[in-house]
C-alpha cells in the first residue's frame, strides 16, 4: 500500500472489506499525517489512542466479516459535536475544559457504522465566521496555496478545520455543520465536497446551537461518492430532536452516476452579483454546459428576494445565537471569571469567554429582539425569510429539479486579509449560501475549477426539500467532468 | 347570574370619597406529572438539591426540547374545566433573562399564541352573590430552579430539581372588585385544578402561587396605573395583600401623588408590599418563537376525546347535590368546595364501601365507583335520588360535625380520625333510634380520639337509648311526685313540661329517647 491517506472513503472502505488493508494501518497511517501537519492547525484535539481502540474493534468486526458501513474508516469530527469523555469546546475560550458525558446523534450514528475517531477539528468559535479566524485556537492554515506564494490561506470556515484536513488527507472525511454556509464555502475553498442536507435531515441533539432554526449537520469529503456515503449514516430521524424530520434516508450513493437526461436545471439571474470576478461568471457557465452535454436542460429561473437574503440573515442567525448562548454564563460549566456580584461574574466570564465575533453577534441578536426594534428587524426578516422560501417553492413547481450557482464569490483569500475593519467584508462570502438555510433546502458544493492562481473553486447545487439524491447525481456528474483538485503537499 | 361590577364593588372610602379597587390574578399551576415540561427527569417534591436535573434541565451544550404530552394534555383539560377556548395551535417562545437559576438563560413560555384563550370561571362569593370572573389565558411554561442563599457565606447555590417543571400561568381579567372576589376566584380556581388533578393545588409548597395586579380608581374612571405583588402563596395572603396595596395606593393618589407601575413583594409578617424594581428597571424579555420546538399543533378530536373522559367538576356537583339529594346551595357549595369533602359526603349519603381516604391513583377509582352508584340509582318521581341515607343529615354532620373538629384541629379531610363508614354507621344508629342526636355527638368524639366500630362502643358502653316504657315512666312518676309546685306551674304554662323533659332525660343518663319522654311527660301531667 503506497499512501492510505490518499484513497478516497470509498476505497478504503472497499480494501478494507477485502482485508486488503487494516483499519489498524488505515488509522495509523492518519494519525502519522495528521501529527505531521500541525502547522495547519486543522485538529483541536487528537485522540489517537481513541482512534487505535476504535480500529482495533473494528479490524475485529471485520475478520469476522461483520461491520457496518463505515467500519475503520478514520474521521475528523468538528469541535462542534459534543463527544461523550472527549473534550468538545465549539473553539471558545468560554468551553476550553469542557468534557461532555453525552455523545451528540450524528457522530453516535458514525460510531454505531463503525467509524474511527481521529480527533476534533478546529472551526470559527460557535461555527461563528467565514475563515476560520474566529477560533479560540487560532485560524485554521488551507493546505492550498497560490502559484508562486507561500501566503498563508484560509480554508474558509466555519468548517475550515474540517475542509483543510479533508483537502490535506488528515482523514477520509469530516463532520461539519452549516448555518449559512459553514460547509459549502470551506469545502469549495479547498477542492472539496461538501453536503448541507435538507432541515431536518440530521440531528441537531448534542451538537452546540448556533442559529437553531437554521443550523445542519452533513458531510466534508474529497469524492461526491463519500460524501454521499457518510451523508447516509450521518442522516436519521431522531426523536430527541423534535425538528428533526421521520422519513427514510436513502442509499446517496446509488444516486451517482444515474442519468440526467431531460433533468431541468435553474440558472437563477439574480446569482449574477455585481462585480462578480470574469472567472467565477466563466465557471458557472461551465458547470452549466457539462449538466447540458449530459443531457440536462437549462432554464433562467428568477429568485427575486435574493437580495435580502443576506441581510435577513444577519439579524435572524444572530437573534437565536444571542439567545443560545445565553446558557455560557460561568454559573455551571465551562469559564467562569469571578465577580463581586452574580451580574459582575456573568460580566467578567462572558468579556473574557466570547471573542470579538460571537460578541458582536450576541449584541445584533440581543439588539434586533429588543422591545422598539423587534418588528422593525427580527420580524420583518423573518417576513423575507417566507419570501425567499417562497421563491424556492415557486421555481420548483415549474418542474426544476435542481439550481446551479457558484457557491463562493471568490476563491480563497489570505489570513487577515478579510474583515478586519468590516465584517460586512467577510459576511459577503456566504452571499450565495445563505439562501438555502433560509429556506431550509439541501445544497451541495462541488469543485469545478480553479482561478488564475491555481486555487479551488466551487459550483453549488440546490435541490428540493429531503432530495439530497438529485444532488448527488449531479454533481457527480460535475465532479466527472471537472476532475479532481488536489493541492501540492508544503507541509 | 353575575352582578355588573359597578353595582357588585364593595368600594373603600378614602378622604375624597369612595375608591374602587380592580384585581387581577395572574396564577402559576405546576401541572401534576411524572416528567417535566420538556424533559424526561422526575418532578417530585423534596428530592436532594440536583438530584431531578436531566442534561436538558441544566442547558448542557446542544441540549434540546422535547414536549412532555402529558403537560399538553393536562393544560387542555384545565382550558375545558376553565370553559376556556382551546387553541389546536399554539407557539413557544422564549422569554430571555440571566439568573443563576434559569439555567438556558431563558424560560420556554408562551407569548403570542397560548394554547388556551378565553374562559370563564363562576365564583359564588360569601354574601351569596355570584360571579363571573374573565379567564384571558392560560399558557404552559417552564419553572425555573431555586436559588440557595444560605449555604456558602459569600456564595448562592443553585437546587435544579424545580427547573424545567411545567407551570400552567392561569391569567384573569380585570374582573375581581374586593379581596373577597380575589379570595374566591382563587380558591374555585384551585378546587376545579384539583378536581381535574392537572395540580394539586399545594400552596405550601409552592405547587400553586399567585401573582395579584391591583389598581384603584374612583368608580366609573378610567383604570388606574397597576402594581403588581409578586409570588403570594397563600389565599390569606392574596386577601390581606389586595387590602394592603388598595389602601397604600388610595393614600398616595390622595395625598397628590401618582401610582407608579411596579412590581412589589407583599411581606405577611409586616402585612405591607414592598417595591422589588420599577418599570424603568423592567425587564426586556427579548420574547421570540423558540426556535428548537415546533408549534404545538393537536386535532379537535383529540380535545373532545379528553373532554369526554373529564371529572364530574365543583359546579356540576354542587347542582347534583342540590337537585338529587335536597341540600342548600350553601350546604351544597361548602361540601363541593373540595373533592375529597364531596366524596367523603356522598360515601356517607350513599352507603359506598371505598373510604375517601385513598391515596392518589385510588381518587380515580372512587369516582369511577361514585359514577357507578350513581348510574344504578334509582330516581325517584321528585328527581330526588334514594340514599341509603338522609343526605340533609349527612350533610349537617359533615359540614358541622366533621369539618368543625377537622378546623378546629388544622387537619384536612384527608387526614380525618373519623372515616365515612364510621361516620355512616353513627348516623344510621341515631335514625334506627339506638341512640339520641346528643350521644351521637358523644360518639362521634369517642370514635374521633378512640377509633372502633360505633356499633360495638355503644353495645360495650351501654349508650343505647331507654325505649322501655316502663323504666321510664318509673323515673317520670318519681319527679313528678318530688316536685309538685313545678307541676302547677307546668299545667299553668305547658311550655314548661321542657323541665321534666330535661330532668328524666338527666336522670336516665341521657340514655331514655327524648320523643317517648315528651310524650310520657304530657300525658301523665295531663296537657
């Protein structure tokens, strides 16, 4: 076996199965890659020894010809899901020693197909930002690089440790999870693909609120096929989380590589921004003549409220996150700053706790629900929230299978380079994602090409509600015709 | 039925002239189930500090919501106690504030859309008057835990095991004109709670608590700035609390101050209300639809399915006690005033086998066997039901009798010395003529200090009633014949033959049937 970091999920799950590798040797040789590669700064925490048990039991189960569909494949698991006995921290100061004795539904759902738990993968504090800047650890470092340069990137966030050790071989997949593009952009920022299933489709029980009404769980992986395949064990109906939805998950990856002959694809005119780079214009229109040559139709579809999508975001994601964090407050777990009263401590552990982000954002959210300004914000987001829904609803029912768009409007830029002086500068990047949390949809994020200097881009397909399928079947389709984007190994 | 308010208030007299006070009462039920609101963990009173606290009641990471059906279903069946709309739809949302306490940081409540509208409750007042009293709402909500402030000198510890309990707010309207309606509305408030066994209705443990609005105005003005008193836990309470605050208010705006809006703490020991913050100081709830819970949605057929199994409640009871057993509308109201009195009653009045001192669950059983006897009664041509016994009596003795000593002694009918059966076979020994109505009060208190069969004390103590002619008469001729001046003056004033009656009733040791002895008496004086 020359490098197991190098086979894709599906491979390895294939020789694994044929006893052609161990899980033993699979892990190990993740585990080597990922001490290897700190400088990416892409793990928080590494359980090897957690990892070689798992392994251990799992080449177990294997020998005797049992496991499940996921047994010995070796993970990374965003700091976001809490992990029974394993320090889980959302990348706040406010969680640094915080163990959970609970493990969150979807990765108890890996574990159950046997899954391998390489370790947690660092993401902005509180999925909280769009390059990995925000983390209490420090920003997450893009295993990709412009031609010629050795700047530091981001791999974009707030999934950026969970893209970065995908795109880096750090582990044949990751969890992630997505609010407003927290899986979409990071994974078109580094050559990856990456799954925002429908609302509902995942649990959100034991993975730490953001943006309740908005947030999902799903899938960062280097093939469409893997992420297809970790997209169903992830998936469930769980009834510990009342919006979770009770409808069966489907085989994702019998969807590749079915026909799209006579599929109508949307092409929505108001996706085309201002000042959108030549080569973002170029790749979409690529993207749209591969569906064409195999054998999809493309329609112009009109969005018309996508415009206030944004900004209805940033009042509805920081409302409930103001109030979902409410619960940091140093009185039973995590941080607490002493204070010579009760309102002093909440003070003092919350100033020290929170970074600048996820203050600014508790202060929007707490500002847009105040007496006098609620109608005036909250309410009337949540107004154009049902519009951009609607819009959906609406070109779905002229008989659209799927919408193509670019899913970032830019490639990947420097650490630091972005939103120091404006954060309306980095919200712009989560220009072409946030619809669909907005309207609760699946999307998913496909490399389809690269910029001038040699970094990734990505195409985003949007489907129906709970037909995540479709959109694996194109962008498989995509993915065939695009190839695939690995960077150079600097590390 | 109901009095216009106007007519109804019973106004205060200020130095300007007459005052009105309006109340309104805004009360927090715990709903009586196993598990809490949104939680699986217990609701027991009393439990170790934390030992009830799921990872959901102490708000861990990603920690999530689920609804406790049976809340939902107990909040329904108190709506249609209320006669109250019950809405299929409903919406939760937070209510967001820091407290060490409030472990979320904010308390899943209902704002805009409860499930429960509009009702009304019918209070019969102590001056026989009744009333209608408004219900606005009533929504389901979280409690919060309880602070610990003497444990650690310079620390608050927090107990969790209340946190997540499920509350049913119950609000009024304005409707309530005196302490007296205040007190009333409250305690038929927690009689239909407890008959529908949504809440038990412990005030002491804070099962039931109320939060009372008061405002004056001069009658026919506009409604005067409110003040609300926080937390009373006790009917008393909320009565001398209305009195207090009403006459604190009167004095201000007389003096030439103005009411500000508040909210006040009524302190029993001083019998006065405090300020705790001003509106300035109010909180601002942040109130917004939670967003991990989807609206509670329920079919009307699941609403008519509860409403088909609810209780026979107090005003339902008190018009079937006045039509099938004869009593007052008083007797009545008094006896339906708490369900363990009205099955204590209608065990003695029907002759039923099942003590009403059955612990929980055994309630049921005994309504189901109340509804039996009462299903195989036979109705009689006055609409009268038959009763193994006279129920006007049963009824004295309960209310008199029985809650007399209960009262006198603090203890509730639960805990009576004296069971129905017990109380049953006195009075079917006082109607055979065993035994007189002044031995049955002797008995009754033998039974109460001693226990036992009444049959077998009366037997062993020799409290038979003298039925033997013989023995009386005897008795009769020997006082007769001792006191010949009280003869005259007998056959003078025949009013006086009470004297004999008295003296062989004394002499016979109470023992000798005082209709015989009245009738012996006249015949032998001759009037």
């Amino acid at each position: 076996m020359s490098d197991p970091t190098a086979l894709t999920l599906a491979e390895a799950r294939d020789l694994l199965r044929a006893k052609k590798i161990s899980a033993a040797e699979l892990t190990d040789a993740h585990i080597a890659a990922v001490a290897q590669a700190r400088v990416l700064n892409a793990y928080v925490l590494e359980t090897p020894d957690k990892a070689r048990a798992m392994a251990k039991a799992s080449d177990a189960k294997l020998a005797k010809g049992e496991g499940g569909a996921l047994e010995g494949i070796p993970l990374g698991i965003k700091d976001l899901f809490c992990t029974d006995g394993v320090r889980t921290t959302a990348c706040s100061k406010i969680l640094e020693n915080f163990i959970p004795p609970y493990e969150s539904t979807v990765t108890a759902n890996l574990w159950r197909d046997g899954a391998v738990m390489l370790g947690k993968l660092n993401c902005d504090e509180f999925a909280m930002g769009s390059s990995n800047e925000t983390s209490a650890f420090g920003p997450v470092v893009s295993p990709w690089r412009r031609k010629g340069s050795d700047a530091k990137l981001v791999p974009g966030g707030s999934s950026g440790g969970s893209a970065s050790a995908v795109a880096a071989g750090l582990c044949l997949g990751a969890t992630a999870t997505d609010t407003g593009g927290s899986i979409r952009q990071p994974a078109a920022f580094t050559g990856t693909v990456g799954m925002k299933p429908t609302y509902g489709r995942c649990s959100r029980w034991g993975t730490v609120a953001f943006a309740s009404s908005l947030d999902q769980a799903g899938p960062i992986a280097r093939t469409v096929r893997d992420t297809a395949i970790l997209m169903r064990a992830m998936a469930g109906h769980d009834p510990k989380d009342t919006t979770s939805v009770d409808m069966p998950v489907p085989d994702y990856e019998a969807a590749l590589g079915k026909s799209i002959k006579g599929m109508k694809i949307g092409i929505p005119k108001e996706y085309r921004i201002d000042g959108m780079p030549a080569e973002i214009e170029k790749l979409w229109a690529q993207g749209a003549e591969w569906l064409k040559a195999a054998g999809a139709e493309m329609v112009d579809v009109s969005l018309p409220h996508t415009k206030y999508a944004l900004p209805a975001y940033y009042i509805v994601a920081p409302a409930e996150a103001s109030s979902n964090l409410a619960r940091y407050d140093g009185v039973r777990y995590g941080l607490r700053v002493p204070g010579h009263d009760i309102s002093e401590m909440y003070e003092n552990t919350r100033a020290a706790g929170f970074g600048k982000e996820v203050r600014r954002r508790i202060m929007i959210g707490t500002y847009v629900l105040s007496a006098g300004y609620y109608d005036a914000y909250y309410l009337r987001a949540q107004k154009v929230r049902t519009l951009i829904k609607r819009d959906f609803e609406e070109v779905f029912a002229t008989g659209i299978s799927a919408i193509l768009t670019p899913a970032t409007p830019s490639a990947a830029f420097g650490i630091g380079e972005k939103g120091g002086a404006d954060p309306v500068e980095m919200y712009l990047n989560d220009v072409f994602t946030v619809t669909v949390n907005m309207a609760g949809l699946p999307g998913i994020a496909v490399p389809a090409g690269s910029d001038g200097q040699g970094l990734p881009l990505g195409l985003q397909l949007i489907g129906k509600a709970f037909d995540e399928a479709s959109l694996f079947t194109l962008g498989g389709v995509i993915e065939d015709a695009a190839g695939k984007f690995t960077p150079a190994r600097w590390w | 039925m109901s009095a216009p308010a106007s007519t109804r208030s019973k106004l205060i007299k200020g130095m300007t002239g007459d005052w009105e006070v309006v109340i309104g009462l805004e009360v927090h039920a715990q709903v009586s189930s196993r598990a809490k609101l949104f939680s699986g963990a217990a609701t027991e009173f009393g439990g170790a500090p934390n030992s009830h606290v799921s990872l959901v009641d102490a708000a861990m990471p990603g920690m999530l919501p689920v609804i406790n059906k049976e809340c939902v279903a107990q909040a329904i069946r108190t709506g249609l106690g209320l006669n109250a709309k019950i809405n299929l739809k409903s919406v939760f949302d937070r209510k967001n504030y820091f407290y060490p306490d409030l472990p979320q940081g904010y308390q899943i409540s209902q704002y805009k859309e409860p499930i429960v509208g509009e009702g009304i409750v019918d209070v019969d007042l102590p001056d026989g008057e009744s009333v209608a009293i408004g219900v606005e709402r009533l929504h389901l909500e979280q409690d919060a835990g309880k602070s610990l402030h003497d444990q650690h000198p310079s620390m608050s510890y927090v107990d969790l095991n209340r946190s997540g309990v499920a509350l049913m707010e119950i609000v009024s309207k304005p409707d309530l004109r005196s302490s007296a309606e205040a007190m009333a509305y409250l305690a038929k408030l927690r009689a239909i709670l407890r008959y529908l066994g949504t809440c038990d209705g412990d005030m002491e443990k804070g099962s039931l608590r109320a939060d009372v609005n008061v405002s004056v105005r001069k009658p026919g003005a506009p409604l005067g700035t409110r003040c609300e008193i926080k937390n009373v836990n006790s009917i008393r309470f909320v009565g001398q609390a209305v009195e207090v605050e009403a006459r604190r208010q009167i004095e201000i705006i007389e003096d030439g101050g103005k009411i500000d809006q508040e909210t006040r703490l009524y302190d029993p020991n001083k019998n006065e209300t405090r300020s705790m913050r001003s509106k300035e100081e109010a909180h601002d709830y942040r109130y917004f639809p939670d967003p991990d819970l989807l609206p509670l949605e329920f079919t009307q057929g699941y609403v008519d399915e509860l409403k088909s199994k609810l209780p026979e409640l107090p005003d339902d009871k008190q018009a079937r006690f006045i039509t099938a057993f004869g009593l007052s509308p008083y007797d009545a109201s008094v006896l339906v005033a708490e369900r363990e009195s009205a099955e204590f009653f209608e065990t003695v009045t029907l002759g039923l086998t099942t003590s009403p001192k059955t612990k929980s669950g055994g309630q049921a059983e005994l309504v189901a066997k109340v509804g039996m006897a009462v299903d195989s009664k036979v109705t009689r041509a006055d609409g009268r039901e038959d009763t193994k016994r006279d129920p006007k009596l049963a009824a004295n003795w309960v209310i008199n009798e029985l809650f007399g000593r209960l009262n006198k002694e603090g203890r509730d009918i639960a805990a009576s010395p004296v069971s129905a059966a017990q109380l049953g076979a006195i009075l079917d020994l006082m109607a055979d003529g065993t035994i007189s109505g002044k031995i049955a009060k002797d008995l009754f208190e033998i039974v109460w200090t001693e226990g036992g069969d009444p049959r077998d004390i009366v037997e062993a103590r020799g409290m038979k009633q003298v039925t033997d002619l013989g023995a009386i008469e005897k008795v009769v001729d020997e006082i007769i014949a001792q006191n010949p001046d009280k003869v005259e003056q007998a056959r003078a004033k025949p009013q006086l033959i009470g004297w004999f009656v008295g003296q062989a009733m004394k002499s016979s040791g109470g023992k000798a049937n005082p209709q015989a002895v009245n009738d012996l008496i006249k015949r032998k004086l001759g009037v």
